[in-house]
C-alpha cells in the first residue's frame, strides 16, 4: 500500500509535501527541505494507515497546491 506521487518545482525552492486525513490531521511529511528545479518523487509508503480519502498538499515557492487520493486495501 503505497504510491509515488510525482511534482515538479519551476525553481529551486523550500517545499513541504504532507498527508492530511479528511479531519484535516496531518498523517505524513514526505517531504521537508529545499529543493533544486526539475522532476521530483516522493513515496507515501500507507501501510499504517486504514482505507479512505486522504489528500495531500505541497506547497513551494510560495504557493500551494491540494489534491485527493484514495487508499484501497
């Protein structure tokens, strides 16, 4: 149970990726740091977590970005 979920930065900047529960907790930080322009991947490994709707925000250079996913077990 885990996926890959793929971004690209236009510029090099701090990025923070998390995973929020539909009760708005934050379950993961998969990523945390500065990053240089170009593709990126970051892994969500959900083994511990149950089935359902989870959504994932990055935010970088100033902006910010919300998605959904679902988890099937």
């Amino acid at each position: 149970p885990s996926t890959a979920i793929r971004f690209t930065l236009d510029a090099g900047s701090q990025t923070r990726l998390a995973v929020y529960d539909l009760l708005g907790r934050e379950v993961a930080v998969l990523v945390n740091g500065t990053l240089a322009a170009g593709a990126h991947t970051a892994t969500f490994d959900a083994s511990g977590l149950t089935s359902g709707v989870y959504m994932y925000k990055l935010e970088a250079g100033g902006q910010s970005m919300t998605r959904r996913m679902t988890l099937v077990k």
